[in-house]
C-alpha cells in the first residue's frame, strides 16, 4: 500500500481527499489510507473513492497476485434517502460488506470426512450455496463499503482486515500457503472470464460437454500440467454453463424496448453506444465484445474496414449494420453490430465516434488504411474525421440486388446475362450526368418488352442511380476480392436468421441481440478457434468455408480458357468434374455473368474472379470502374489545374511521391526481388478489346 497518514478522528473523515486513481482498475495498493481512532471504526484503515468506482476497486483487490480471490457480497443493507433526521458522519445510503470467497467459514478439516460430493453445511449455516464448500479455508480477509448518507457520490471504504489469513493469522490461501500448493486454492477461486467465453462460445457451436472435458484435460496435459485456476475445470464447471444457456432467455420485458435497456444496463461493458427510443430519437445500439474489439485492433489495424448496412431492412424489427475485418484469408469477420430502428445513415455520427474512442482507449496508435462503404447515403466526411483513412465505395450490395432481382423477374437465361451486362455500362458511364441519362434511357428502351423487371428498376433502382453515379465519381472502388468476403458475411449471417424470419411478425429487437452475442459471436470465435489449434476439424461448420475468392486462388490458369475469336466469353473447366466447363460472359468486368450454380443464386462465383484475375494479369480487360474514376479525375485535373496554389502544391508533391514509389518497385523488380513489372500501354475502354490466346 502506498501507506498511511496521520490517526483521524470520526468528524475528520468527510474532510478526506476523494481518491480517483486514473488506471481501469485499482486496489488498495493505488491508495493512501489513514487510521480512525476511537469510536466504531477505531483501528480501521480508511479511504474515500467516488462511488461510480467501487466495481473497480472490487476487481482490483480480487486481483492480487500473491492471493487471488473473489469478493463475495456478504451482507448489504440500504436505507431511503429522508429517513434519519441526524445522520452521522459515517452514516450510509448503502452498506455492502465483502468478504473473500475463501471464507470467512473453514472447510479445510471436513473434506476428508464428507469427500467431493458431500452437501454437509457449517453449524452457522453459511456457505450453503453449491460449490462453496470447496472454497472455504477460514479467510478473514474482509472490507465494507458505505455510500455515505451526506454526501451519496462518495463511498467510504472501512478495510477491516487487509490479510489473507485464517483466525490463527497464517496464510490461508495462495502461494504463501504451502498447504494449497498443487490445487485450486493456489489459484483464482473461480475460473476465468476468458475461459468461462471459451466455454460458452463451445457449447453454443454444438460441442458436447464431455468433448470439452476431454479436450480441456488433453491441453492442460500438453502443457505440463496445472498452472493456474483455469486448468482445474471441472464437468461440474461446464455443465453449470450448459445449465445456463439453457435457462436463458432474451425476453427480460414484455416490453421490447425495456427488455433492451435491461440487456443494455447488465452488459455494460459489451455496449459502445445506446440511444433508447424516445419521441423523435430512434432506438441505437452499439455493440462489441472483447473478443470482437482484440480483432479489430489486430486485424484493423493498417488493414480495412468494411460496413455491411441495412441487413434485415424488410424482415426485422430494427436492420442490423456490421463492421467487418478481413483476416488472412480474405474473410469477413463482424468486430462491431449496430442495431438502428433509424437508416443507418442517420445516426452514424452518433455511434461512429464513441467507437473510435473506445478502440483509441486500448491503443491510440490505431489506424485503418481504409474504410469500404456498401452504402453511398452515408455521410462520408464522418467516416474520414473519424477514422482518419481513405474511403472506398464497395459496389457488392448493388451487384447482388441486380442480378436478384433479374433471376427472379426474368427467367430467360440469355436476356438475363445481357440485361446485366447492360446494367454494368450504366456504371461504367461516370463520365458525365448526360452519360448516365442516356445509357439508362437505351437500357429501357432495349428490355421495354420485359415489364416485370422494369418496373423493378423503376421503383427500386432508379430513384437511387444519380446517387449511386455520384458516388462513383468522388470515390474510388473497391475490388471484387471485398466483394466475395462481404457477401460471404451476409450469407451466413442470414442463414442464423431464416427460420426467425419466416414467421409472419418481425423478430424482436432482444432476440436480434441475443443471437448476435451467442449464437453468431460463437460461430465465428469457434471457427477461428479451430483454425488456431486444428482441433474440432470435425465440427466445423460448412458455412464457414472458404469464401469464393479464396477458393478462385486453388484454380489453375491452365483451366481457364479464353478465346480471342470470341472476346465476349470465357470458359472455366469444373475442378469437381473435369468434363464439365462453365461459360462466362462478359469476362474480366465487375459484372460479369457466369452460368455455375452458385453464380445463378445471385452470388460471386470463383470461376467470375479467376477469370478477372487473369484477365487483368495479362491486361486484356476493360478497365475496371476505379481506374475509370482515378483517370477521369486525373484528366480531369490536368485540363483544370485549380487556382489555389496550396492545394496545386499538395497535388505535386502527391503526384512526385507516386512516381518515386513507382521507380522504386521496378528498382526492385529490376533486382530480382518483384516479379517483373508489365509494360505500360493503352487499354480501350470499350467492349472490342482483343483477348490474347491461352498458353498451351
């Protein structure tokens, strides 16, 4: 401890410094006490903390090294704020007493009478709860904590006795008893937060109690043995958790919006944001778990940072928009879900920044080089001062809602394929307003006959091109390799929803929440688990396979075939059946149209991306929309310099960086250690592009 001041007497103790320690957590290390002479107090050490912290300095005192232990409310009683006329100096709102889970009863001579499985209770009736028992080692180690009556926003804190001891003042626990060493009294008394997660996320992914057991057993033998508290669980452990999720519930209110304050208020520390519905301001609920706020800052960190918004718009009660990260290989992994009964456009400046602000708390160093937006109403000047990084427009969401709505209101397979084709050019037309106007008007003219996706477009696409084209122009576009991993996010995502969502009432807002943080937050930790360890392979669920970019990568080169004759077509030999290929029209674009399976379920198929891999490997496609866009504004820009020479300044000195790491690729290429560099030259921007031959 930091030590104690001079004796007080009882009517000095309000006159105290309140003690704010500025790190998370705090314990009586972190504190200056004093010593109360006389009165009921006399002998006690003191100290005054603000009482928005005594849950900091509870965890900090439970965290000793030599003596971990949990404090256990022992006894609370409270009192109306009215009720004494004449309070005294230490008189209380609230009294709480904690006392050490190790005691203050001792068990230590019973258990070799009643064994493991005995209920047999102390004569004082205490330590009745399950489980105690084992626990029990005579610790005297006890504080109290008063809210104190006058002044209800500071709590006094009585330390009676400091010491882990038992009544004869040994070591009762912990490394300083040489009794406990070798079993769980050494240790924490109660397993960690972070196995009790690991636990949990187990059973929710389907893994049995006795394959957690066993495995669990087989890693604590791996590692030589036990090292701490967590390497004794038990099955009794594991099936109280099961016992747990069982007798859970999401409905903790008839009311929705009070059962999500209630979740709100007892997982604190799991929500960023919260904004309850209330006249005009919408419900928004920022949520992230620790697990999720490790992978963003790991993976987030120079890495990108996708949104996937308006999940759920028509099926659930409030749409659900994820932050995603990408890992290794290219998939999608949720690090934040932010539940809106708004547009998400809407109350973006409202979440965005408390989010920030807690990541910045872990590590302020943290920064994204990206952030890839699925929608163009967002409000992009917020994503950047927060984020402080590039955006990127990710045109998956437009892609998938196109050629959706085409399998379903067109089933003529070759009209399907040109409509899309057509739809592209729509986009690829960014080079001015009457551009646009006059590809959609051809468009429509061309399908006039096709009135069901017309109309389609009419309501739902039309109304939102300008937009969509505005966005285009001011920002560059993300590739496909985004596009596959955000889609396979909003596969599986909806695959946890679709029995909830077939029923005729929109889930509640509760059940959204319940399922994001066990069953969705599972599946993705289990997965990552497995990949980690290589254990439970077996389990492991299909849906979180490979994503189509990462399975393009296994195709070889030698099985895509182009034709020169043919520009428009492109054939990918079946890796499954070697007799079969699959045709793919309008190769190397972003909306290319492939006649696989899974590509005629609206999706991004492998065999569209390892044709535009090749096709731009060997530059022989039409330039994608982000080069359209970077060139334009180039051009754009040397046709008009602009006037303020500060800002012409910055454009050169960008402009000299580039060429400078430009030259210092080649310098290494040139050395051997890049692949050699292609030769720069024109590439048409129309659909007559000539196709080089494929290597026998």
């Amino acid at each position: 401890m930091k030590g104690h001041e001079k004796m007080a007497r009882m009517e000095d103790i309000l006159s105290l410094p309140v003690q704010d320690p500025p790190c998370e957590e705090f314990s009586a290390a972190h504190l200056k006490w004093v010593k109360v002479g006389g009165g009921r107090l006399g002998g006690d050490d003191i100290a005054l903390i603000p009482f928005a912290r005594v849950g900091d300095f509870v965890k900090g005192e439970s965290g000793n090294a030599a003596c971990p232990a949990n404090f256990r409310v022992e006894s609370r009683r409270k009192r109306a704020e009215g009720s004494v006329r004449k309070p005294r100096v230490d008189g209380y709102l609230e009294y709480t007493l904690y006392w050490c889970s190790y005691g203050p009863d001792d068990y230590r001579d019973t258990e070799s009478i009643f064994g493991d499985n005995s209920n047999a209770k102390p004569a004082s009736g205490k330590g009745s709860r399950p489980g105690r028992r084992h626990m029990m080692r005579g610790c005297q180690c006890h504080f109290t904590v008063k809210r104190l009556y006058t002044r209800p926003l500071i709590a006094l804190l009585v330390y009676n006795l400091r010491n882990h001891v038992d009544k004869s003042g040994s070591p009762c626990h912990g490394i300083l008893d040489q009794d406990a060493i070798g079993t769980r009294a050494m240790y924490a008394p109660r397993i960690s937060e972070e196995l009790r997660q690991k636990v949990m996320a187990m059973l929710y992914a389907g893994v049995s109690l006795d394959s957690i057991v066993q495995h669990h057993m087989e890693f604590v033998h791996k590692n030589g043995g036990p090292n701490n508290r967590d390497d004794f669980l038990t099955r009794n452990d594991v099936r109280n958790m099961e016992r747990l999720i069982h007798s859970s519930s999401h409905q903790l209110h008839l009311v929705d919006e009070s059962s999500v304050a209630i979740w709100s208020q007892r997982h604190s520390k799991h929500v960023f944001f919260f904004q309850e519905a209330s006249g005009a301001e919408p419900l928004i609920l920022g949520l992230q778990t620790d697990w999720q706020m490790q992978q963003m800052l790991h993976l987030g960190q120079n890495g990108c940072i996708a949104s996937h918004s308006a999940f759920g718009l028509k099926k659930l009660k409030s749409p659900l928009c994820s932050l995603l990260v990408f890992d290794s290989s290219q998939n999608a992994i949720p690090v934040a879900w932010v539940i809106s009964s708004c547009d998400a456009s809407e109350g973006i400046h409202k979440w965005m920044g408390p989010l920030m602000e807690r990541i910045r708390a872990k590590d302020n160093r943290w920064r994204p080089s990206a952030f890839l937006l699925d929608d163009p109403s967002f409000n992009t000047s917020v994503i950047r001062e927060v984020f402080q990084c590039r955006v990127l427009l990710n045109l998956w969401h437009v892609r998938r809602s196109w050629i959706k709505g085409l399998m379903k209101r067109c089933l003529n397979f070759d009209v399907q394929r040109e409509m899309f084709k057509q739809l592209g050019r729509i986009l690829y037309c960014t080079k001015t307003g009457s551009g646009v106007r006059d590809a959609v008007e051809e468009f429509m003219q061309i399908f006039v006959d096709h009135c069901s996706f017309m109309d389609y477009f009419k309501s739902h696409c039309l109304a939102k091109l300008d937009l969509l084209v505005k966005a285009i122009n001011t920002l560059p576009v993300a590739s496909q390799e985004s596009h596959a991993a955000i889609e396979s996010y909003h596969l599986r995502l909806n695959s946890n929803f679709v029995n909830a969502c077939h029923s005729d009432s929109r889930p509640r807002n509760d059940w959204l929440i319940h399922i994001l943080t066990t069953e969705v937050h599972s599946l993705y930790w289990f997965d990552q688990y497995i990949t980690e360890t290589g254990f439970f392979e077996d389990l492991k669920d299909l849906s979180l396979s490979p994503n189509s970019w990462s399975r393009a990568l296994l195709i070889p080169d030698t099985d895509v075939l182009l034709d020169a004759l043919n520009p428009d077509i492109a054939k990918v030999i079946s890796q499954t059946d070697r007799k079969l290929a699959y045709t793919l029209w309008n190769p190397g674009s972003e909306f290319s149209f492939c006649d696989c399976p899974w590509a005629r379920r609206g999706n991004v198929c492998k065999h569209a991306i390892k044709v535009s891999l090749i096709c731009k490997h060997r530059q022989i496609a039409s330039p994608s929309l982000n080069a359209q866009v970077y060139r334009q504004t180039l051009l754009a820009l040397l046709q008009n310099p602009p006037d303020d020479p500060l800002v012409l300044e910055h454009a050169i000195a960008h402009a000299t960086r580039l060429q400078q790491e430009i030259k210092g690729l080649k310098d290494l290429s040139n050395s051997g250690l890049l692949p050699p560099l292609q030769s720069d030259r024109s590439v048409r921007q129309d659909d007559s592009f000539v196709f080089y031959p494929r290597t026998q």
